[in-house]
C-alpha cells in the first residue's frame, strides 16, 4: 500500500488548527508526493488526455455505452479500485493518490460525474459498511468496471434534507423489504447496475440497501434537460414494489444517516480534488489563448487586466491545492495504513469540517477560475469552438453536488461547535481566553524578519478573529445558535480563509526548488487579501451580534488583530501571470 509520507506524530485532530498553529513541517504538500503517487497521477493523466477528451462530444449525444467503456477501461487502468483493499480487487492506496486521480478526472468533462459516482457514492459505502458477503458481491465488479453503480439519496421533496426522504421500506413475511418511491437527479441512473437506495423501513427508519436494476419494481425514468454535465446520465429512479433481499440492507436499519453522511464527507474531499484539476486545466487554456491572442498589436497577456485575472487564477488555486493536500495528508495519517473499516469511517468523521470547507472553497474557486477563462477567451469563450464553454457548464453544478455550499457553511462552524459541546475541541475555554486576552488590550507580537513571518502572525490572528466571533456566536444565542444562519455563514467564511492561508503558508514554508520564491510571494498575496475578507466577515458578524459601546469594544479588539500591513499583490499577480504565460500552464 502506498503511504503519503504521514508526519511522525500522531495527526491534529479535526478543527484542531483552529486553535494552535500547525508546524509546516508536518503539513503535507504536494511536492512531497512520492515516486509511486507521481507514476498513477501520471497514468490517469494519460487516460484523460488519450481516451477522454476527445470523446466529449459523443458521450453528449448520450452514447452510454461508451461511457461504460471507459469505465471499464479505468477499471483496467486500476483508477476505480484506489480505496478499495486488494482482497477485493482494488489497489489499496493512500487518500493522496486518489485526490490526484480525482484531479485528473476533474477536467474529462461529464465522465469526471460518472467516475465520480462509481468510486466515491458507490464503491466507498460499499466498502465501508458492506457485510464481507456484499463486499465480495459487488466490489470486484465495481472496481474493474464491468458493474456500474449509482447513489440514490435526493427526491422531489428532500434535497438538502435529506432525512425527510419519503421512499419507503416495508417488511415482508419472508425478511425481505418492498421499496416504494422515486429518486431524483440521479448520476449514472440511465445504465446503472447497482443502486445504493435510502429508504424508511415502515415509514420511520431510514436505512441504506442495495438494489440492484435486475430486481423486479426497479425502473429509471427519462434523462433530465441539464445546463451542464450533458454527457453524463442524470434520471430519476422509480422504485414500485421493489423487492429487496434482507441480506441487502447496507449498514444497520435506521443507521442509513450514518452510511449517507461518511460518505458525502468523503465525495466533499473527492470533489475538491477534482475542482483543483479542472482550475490547473483552465489556467493553462487562459494563458496559452492570452499568448496567442493579439489585440491593438500586441498579446493580450502583456495587458495588466488580464495578468490580474491570471494571477489571481493562480493564487486562488495553489491555496484549494494546498489545503486539499494538506487534507489528504491528515486522512493518511489517521488512517495509518489499516484496511479496517472502523478505522476509514473515523478518519473521514474526524476531518468532515476540513471536507466541507474544501468543498466550499474549491466548487467557489473553480467557478471563479472558470468564468474569468471565459473572459478572457472573450466571444470565443461563449461559444462551443473553444473548451472554456463546457467547462463553464459543466462545474456550476458542482455548488450544489455532495450538499450545497449553503449546506456545508452551515456544518462547518456547527460541527466544531459539537465537538466543542462533546469535549473533543476545547473550544470553549479558548474562546473564553481569548476575551480575556482581548479585555486586557494585548497586542500580537511585531513579527520577524523572515518572508513569511509577517504571514505567519497573521494567520495567528485569523484564528483569533475566527474563535472571538464563533465566542460571541455561542455567548449570544447558545442552543438557538442553529437558527442564526446568516452569523453562521460568515463565520464559515472566516473559518475557510483560515484553513486556507494557513495551508498556503505551510506550503510555501516545505516549498523548495525553482519556483520556492514565486510559492512564498502566492501565499503571501493570498494571506493579504484574506485579511480584507475577514476583517469585512468579522465585522458583519459582530454587528448582528451586538451594539453601542460592546459593539465598539469588539471592534476595537478586532481592528487590534487585524493589522495586517499591505503588500503590494500588484507585482506578484504579475509575476505569476507572466510565469504561467511562459510556461503555458499552472506553474505549480
């Protein structure tokens, strides 16, 4: 099995980086990667590039079967099994080589959803809570890719809430269960072979099952009209008396919730490490266009408002980059090299605030990349001639995949406050520190001399900013804090350019080679811009929480954190502009 080099210590513990900065050292980076994680990145890179890429237009005329021959052909590659231990025919790798192999899908268009689909929803739940009879069942045919599955967990009436499903299961005399209902926005629905079903067993406890097309009562409806992703199939499936063994009940009955939350934490990291993928491509379509493109006489790449849209492209990205590594690294260590599944499942709920604020940050970022390759492919970006067209399609839905971003703000804060709550996150008494700390008007130290040193102490400060508001949050409104969504929102803001500088500035820290000077000045502009985030989420937040002299008292503290110098981002977004034009592509 291949390990992501996990640092020597066991690992912080989920949210912990909220509370004390995490030495550089024991952040994992992508220039760590070792020789083995290079050689399947490299092999799944190449199947995009040679077999994915210029089958875009024939899988948007719904050609399935194509579509179930490349993943058969990823199955013979070794790209499905990648989670999978080799009892069952996977490979047994580490979270670092699936987050590349998930990076490189991430720009084969509408495959990267059915790829997606089979490795993340279907494969993982299997893997994790499958008895060893459903494992050796289904397993093998999923991972070579002869069998192709899909996760049912969305209706009409329950999206986000995914608890108030109405499908439902009912006993039968012989232990087997009848399934009744409809699910809709289906990945992989039209050819699916295997579907895993969330359903209420007599109305009441909702439980995962496996289903498979064959059974009787088992339909999929026709393909829905989407604005992207058109070549991958999306259907309802229609379930009318399903018949369903008893030995196909995934998990336990009622602990459906268990099997459908472990595995979106894990798709929310997956997804990340896709959008990281699909930015990396589009950077290198922009800048390769902006080079070839000739306006009043030159290429627009020398214009300053297009080196802006490059650099700020660029930092935008090597911070997702960072953070999704660093993640990974975490997911490893935990982990520790063990095929059990206990141990899997608790690695993927310590780190469930860490997946959702990448998949926040990299649904949002890829979006923000996506749309400004547009703009600078200018009318040529509007229209099919040119990928940016698809690309721009075909990610809007990632917002809205694996729980909305809406959603995943509200758990990231929530879910720290529940550990808290638990005693697993001493959140509480440093918030309590902090106020005491902020009464007594201490001021952070003058930081040293070193390139990333004034980045550093800043970090330190968010941190601060982001405990002194969630403090308050829990001082002000305490069980009722759940319903204050929009402090909750901007409090996630504030906690994902957190994790995001400090992952930025770790990695710049380990960087060395060519390009360790250009790391430094990237995470550098995107800890300055950060702070102009959070003073302004900060800010909002504390006004909705309290008025006239606690208010200015907050405010005042706060201004005490966040004094954060200016830098000038205009030369560095420059630098890295000019770097990814030479280079034509992401220069990290």
């Amino acid at each position: 099995m291949t390990t992501a080099a996990p640092p020597t210590a066991a690992p912080p513990g989920g949210g912990a980086w909220l509370l004390e900065a995490t030495p550089p050292e024991t952040v994992f980076t992508p220039e760590r990667l070792s020789d083995e994680q290079r050689l399947i990145h490299g092999t799944a890179e190449e199947f995009v590039a040679r077999e994915v890429i210029d089958q875009n237009d024939r899988l948007e005329t719904k050609d399935w079967d194509l579509a179930r021959r490349l993943l058969r052909r990823c199955g013979e590659l070794g790209l499905l099994g990648t989670d999978v231990p080799e009892a069952y025919g996977g490979l047994g790798l580490d979270k670092v080589s699936s987050a590349l192999i998930a990076g490189s899908l991430g720009h084969a268009g509408s495959f990267s959803a059915a790829f997606g689909a089979q490795t993340g929803l279907v494969i993982m739940p299997i893997r994790a809570y499958g008895t060893e009879a459903q494992k050796r069942r289904y397993l093998p045919g999923l991972v070579g890719g002869e069998t192709v599955g899909a996760y049912c967990l969305s209706e009409s009436g329950s999206g986000s809430d995914a608890l108030g499903a109405k499908t439902r299961a009912t006993r039968q005399p012989d232990g087997s269960f009848l399934l009744n209902g409809e699910k809709m926005w289906i990945t992989n629905g039209g050819f699916a072979d295997v579907y895993i079903v969330f359903a209420k067993v007599d109305g009441e406890q909702f439980t995962a099952f496996i289903v498979e097309r064959a059974f009787e009562g088992v339909t999929s409806g026709a393909e829905e009209h989407k604005m992207g992703l058109l070549g991958s199939s999306t259907t309802p499936v229609i379930l009318r008396d399903a018949r369903v063994p008893a030995e196909n009940v995934l998990g336990e009955i009622g602990r459906g919730h268990i099997v459908a939350f472990s595995v979106l934490n894990y798709g929310r990291f997956k997804l990340a490490a896709s959008t990281v993928g699909g930015a990396r491509t589009a950077i290198g379509e922009a800048a390769r266009y902006a080079a070839d493109r000739r306006q009043f006489g030159q290429p627009i790449a020398t214009f300053g408002a297009i080196r802006h849209k490059l650099g700020e492209m660029t930092l935008r990205t090597y911070a997702v980059e960072a953070m999704t590594f660093r993640t990974a690294g975490l997911l490893d260590a935990a982990i520790g090299g063990s095929d059990e599944d206990r141990t899997l499942v608790g690695a993927l709920e310590e780190y469930a605030v860490e997946s959702s604020i990448l998949k926040v940050a990299g649904s949002e970022t890829l979006d923000y990349v996506l749309d400004e390759n547009v703009q600078i492919h200018g009318g040529n970006g509007y229209v099919k001639d040119y990928p940016a067209e698809r690309h721009y399609r075909d990610s809007r839905v990632n917002r809205i995949f694996e729980g909305t971003n809406e959603i995943n703000r509200l758990l990231i804060p929530g879910r720290l406050v529940r550990l808290a709550t638990k005693g697993r996150l001493p959140l509480i008494p440093a918030a309590r520190a902090l106020r005491n700390e902020l009464t007594a008007g201490t001021r952070p130290p003058e930081p040293g001399d070193g390139p990333l040193d004034a980045a550093q102490g800043a970090v330190g400060m968010f941190r601060k900013a982001a405990l002194a508001v969630i403090g308050l949050a829990l001082e002000r409104y305490g069980e009722k804090l759940g319903d204050e969504q929009e402090v909750l929102s901007t409090a996630a803001d504030i906690l994902i350019d957190t994790y995001a500088a400090e992952s930025a500035v770790a990695r710049a820290a380990a960087a060395g080679g060519a390009e360790a000077g250009l790391q430094v000045e990237a995470a550098r502009a995107y800890v300055n811009d950060a702070a102009l985030r959070i003073e302004v989420g900060a800010r909002t937040a504390l006004a909705a929480m309290a008025e006239g002299d606690e208010l200015r008292t907050n405010l005042a503290a706060l201004r005490r954190l966040l004094k954060v110098p200016p830098i000038d981002t205009v030369t560095i977004r420059r630098a890295l502009a000019d770097k990814v034009v030479e280079r034509g592509r992401y220069v990290f």
